[in-house]
C-alpha cells in the first residue's frame, strides 16, 4: 500500500498543492454561481419554493455523478443494513436538505462576499460542537485562538459604515444557520464513513436530500424555468462542482494525511469573495471584508494546528467543511 501510495502522481506534493487549491477554488466559486444562478433562471428575491428547486436539482445530479463515480471505481453502491439506510436519510435531510435550504435562502438576501465569509462559521461551530460532544476533542490554546479569530471576524463583516452593528436575519442569519446546521449533521455522520465507503455515502446523502428538497420546492409552488443555454450551464457547473470536487479531494485524501490537505480551507471564503467581486460586481475593498477576511482566514488555519516537539503542524482531525474534509461532507 505505501508503494502504490509513494508511486501515485496525487502523492507529489505540487500535485497535491495544486489539487487541493483547485478543489478549494471551486468550493469558493458557488457563492457567485449560486447568485448568478438565481438572475439566469430569473428566481425572485422572495420566491423561496423556486431557489429550493434549483438547489435540489443541483444535488441530486451530483449526487447520482457521485454514484456513477463509485460504480467506475467497483464499489457497492446498494448493500445497506437498514439502519445504514436509515441513518444515511437523516444524514440526508439534514445535511443536504435543511441545511441547504437556509444557505440558499441566506445568499439571496446578502452579498457573495458576505455569505463566503460568513458561511465559514461552520468550521469554528465544529470546533466548539466537538468540545461537548468528545472527550478526546477538547478545546485547546490553538482551537480556542482560531474560534476568536473566526467569530471576531463574523463580527468585523456585519459593522456597517456608521459602525453600527447590521445583521440581515433571512440573509447573515440564514447562512450561519446553514453553517451551524451543517457542522452538527457532519459530526453526526462522523463515524458513518467506518460502515459505508465515503463516496458512495455521500452520493446518496446528497441524493436524498436532493430530491427530498425538489419535491419540497414544488409542493410549496416552486418552478424551475429554462432560460437559454446560460441557464443549463449554471446548473451544469453547479452540479460539477459539487461532483467533481468532492471526488477529487477524496482521491488526494486517499493517497495524503488529511493534515496536508485541511489548511488550504481558508482558500474557500478568499476565493469566494474575490470570485463574488470578479463576476457579481461587489466590492471586497471595504475595510472590513479584509479585516474579516484575515481574522476568518487565520481562525481556520489555527483551528488546524496542533504543537508537536517544538514544531507546529496541522491538526489530523482538519475541521473544515461538508465535502471538504474526510471522504463525508457535502458543501457550497
């Protein structure tokens, strides 16, 4: 195994670098698609069932490629006990489901370059979750120090131009709800990836929430109207992203420590923001989306480390986001 590992190309670390970056880079690209999104197919700020039936689709699709990926592979893709179905359901409905709703719902009411920023506290949610929830996942001086450095960041994004404190409930309070949602459904899920192969649960985690989440958008009056090849093509690359950098990052988790791979998370909210200002036109030269920016950034990265014999490395468990750590999350 060490051989294989040792003689695979995703084992180099320019590839390794370049990979990683990459899959980060299309993490941090939905923001903007997401939005662009809403405009092409011409979804109404308030029209909530219709924004449910675009991101349901977008899931179901990724994760029927992420089915199909396994079944390239040769790996089972239908031999569940009843209680790994039943918990890969919830995973689900949680995961995929509830937690996209409040997302979707969150950047239609604030900026791509709010919502980056904002949706990456969930890492720090997982942090302080994991601190209650296990015994040998404690808070330490570096999580801590990364858990003030991310939030104070949060609180730096929402100070408006008067220095008054403006959070935007269906927007900022929407997205870190989904951030909050999404951080306790992956420490549910967390020892799912010991019975069930990590691409084949989370093809059908993102599935079923999927699906669960287009049936819920029609139910309640929500459409999905083509407007023109632009239109397929957002969804397409939506779809994509999701499909294609989780099996990615799951091959470089593969043949890598995961400590190797987890710092380039704060690579998402930068991407996101820069890619919002790129193609939505907003301006991430306000003072304080680039102290938040920083504050956010240096939070990830020390929420990752750990102290080994004078030497500082990255923590093992990594604590980034849905479809960005391990083989089981789900994300952006």
């Amino acid at each position: 195994m060490d051989t294989q590992r040792q003689a695979s190309p995703f084992a180099r670390k320019n590839v390794v670098y370049v990979c990683a970056a990459f899959c980060c880079l299309l993490w941090g690209s939905a923001y903007p698609a997401i939005k662009s999104g809403y405009d092409l197919f011409q979804i109404a700020t308030d029209d909530i069932p219709s924004k449910i039936v675009f991101a349901g689709y977008r899931f179901l699709f990724a994760g029927g490629l992420l089915l199909l990926f396994a079944l390239l592979q040769r790996k089972p893709i239908g031999r569940f006990r009843p209680r790994q179905f039943a918990q890969l359901t919830l995973l689900g409905l949680t995961q995929t489901s509830l937690q996209y709703l409040f997302f979707y719902i969150g950047l239609a009411f604030t900026s791509g370059v709010k919502g980056s920023i904002m949706n990456a506290t969930g890492t720090f949610f997982s942090v302080l979750l994991a601190h209650f929830i296990y015994q040998n996942d404690r808070l330490s001086y570096n999580k801590t120090l990364g858990c003030i450095l991310g939030f104070a960041g949060v609180m730096v994004v929402n100070v408006s131009n008067g220095l008054d404190f403006s959070f935007n409930l269906p927007g900022e309070g929407s997205v870190v709800l989904a951030a909050f949602i999404l951080s306790a459904a992956t420490l549910y899920g967390k020892r799912l990836p010991q019975t069930v192969d990590p691409m084949v649960m989370t093809g059908y985690q993102l599935g079923i929430g999927g699906l669960v989440l287009v049936i819920g958008g029609y139910v309640f009056g929500g459409t999905l109207t083509i407007h023109g090849f632009s239109s397929v093509a957002i969804l397409v690359y939506l779809t994509l992203l999701s499909s294609v950098a989780f099996a990615l990052w799951s091959i470089l988790l593969k043949y890598n420590r995961v400590g190797m791979i987890a710092p380039f998370n704060f690579l998402i909210p930068v991407s996101g923001a820069a890619l919002s200002a790129i193609f939505l036109g907003e301006n991430i030269l306000e003072w304080k989306y680039m102290i938040a920016l920083v504050l956010v950034c240096s939070g990830i990265w020390w929420v990752n480390k750990v102290k080994c014999s004078g030497i500082w490395w990255v923590n093992k468990d990594g604590n980034a986001s849905p479809e960005r750590i391990g083989y089981r999350r789900g994300k952006a």
